[in-house]
C-alpha cells in the first residue's frame, strides 16, 4: 500500500510539474497582468494631467522620465503668443478612459484631453488682421499712429491690430478638440514617471512642438 501511495505522490508531482511548464510556455503571449491596484501610479498621472492644464511646465518635466526640457517653460515672444498660449492652456481639461493597466515595460493609462484648437484661431488670423488693418487705416486721424518716418507701418500698430484681430478669432472662430492618447509609465528613482512620446508631446502642446 505505502509503495501505491507513494507511485500516486510521485504521478501527481509529475503532473504538476508538467501543468506548471505548460502554464509557462502558453503565458509568453498572453497580455500583462496587473496584480494589484497601481495607487502611486494613478495619483501620478493625475499629478502630471493636473501640472498640464494649470500650464506648471517645469513639474511637467520633472513627472517624466529623464525630465527633459520641453521648451514650453518660457514666455511666449510677443502679447499675440501669451494670448493664444494662455487660452490653449486655460481651455484644457482631461479625464482618464478605462482603467490603469499593465504592459511590458510598465503601466499605461489611456486620456482624453479637450481643449482649444489653435489652428481653429491661426487659420483665421490672417484674414482678421488684413481686414482690421484696413478699417483702423481708413478711420485713422494721425497718419504718424500708423506709419513711421519711413512711410511704414509702425511696428507697435501692427502688432496691436494683430493682438486685437487674434482676440477677435478666439471670440468668434476658435474651436475645441479632443484627443485620446496613451501615458505611459515606467518605475525609476523609486518611482512612477511618465514615458514622453511624440503623441504626448503633441497632445499636451496643442500641436506646436511636432
């Protein structure tokens, strides 16, 4: 009797044995699992979301792996640019689509962002400035608050007929668009950081980087 019942333990040994290979060798491809609730990793991303629509730049670059200088930090050159940059940002809002999820080299997290279509205002600009430009010339009573000595447009009126013309655009012909994209995370320096791609890059700068 103890030599079957020792047969039986050595059998079913074997069996597992072969169960756990197998189980091995099918789960190769088989999708990444998530274990666990990825707390830490949730909370990143909306940290790093929330530091995108509040415009926080620099703790943008610091949430993302490697924390690269995006250029984004620094103030527009002219009052036009602050203008369409201030309401790209102040237009953004995102929420998180499905559930955090495991990949090969870490989490992923799929976002919606909705904001302002710059190119809804750009396309526009230039006609507006053309046409504003004309009307401020034919109610002008100084010559000298629109030409220079050189008989050209002064620099200061242009620009201020742009600035107006940009303000016009965003009150009448700006748009909103939504885009969906993935963040990715990765675990480094004890912690979850955001992995930068051109399809986020391009979605939390409304396009103006690619």
């Amino acid at each position: 009797m103890k030599k079957v019942i020792s047969v039986l333990f050595a059998l079913v040994a074997v069996a597992a044995a072969a169960a756990a290979i197998y189980l091995c060798f099918t789960s190769l491809d088989a999708e990444p699992v998530l274990t666990s609730n990825p707390v830490e990793a949730e909370n990143r991303i909306q940290d790093f979301m929330d530091a995108v629509c509040d415009g926080d730049y620099d703790q943008v670059s610091a949430y993302i792996a490697g924390h690269p200088n995006l250029g984004l930090s620094r103030e527009a050159s002219d009052e036009v640019g602050v203008l369409l940059w201030n309401a790209h940002t102040d237009s953004l809002r995102y929420t998180l689509v499905g559930e955090c999820h495991a990949t090969d080299d870490g989490l992923a997290q799929k976002i919606s962002l909705t904001g302002l279509d710059i190119s809804s205002v750009t396309a526009v600009l230039k006609d507006r400035s053309q046409a504003l430009l004309e009307k401020r010339v034919q109610e002008a009573e100084d010559a000298t608050e629109i030409y220079d000595e050189n008989n050209e447009y002064r620099e200061d009126f242009v620009m201020e007929v742009l600035y107006d013309a940009a303000s016009e655009a965003l009150e009448n012909d700006a748009q909103e668009i939504t885009t969906e994209f993935t963040v990715n995370l990765v675990y480094q320096e004890d912690q979850w950081l955001i992995v930068s791609d051109n399809a986020l890059l391009d979605a939390i700068s409304g396009g103006i980087l690619y």
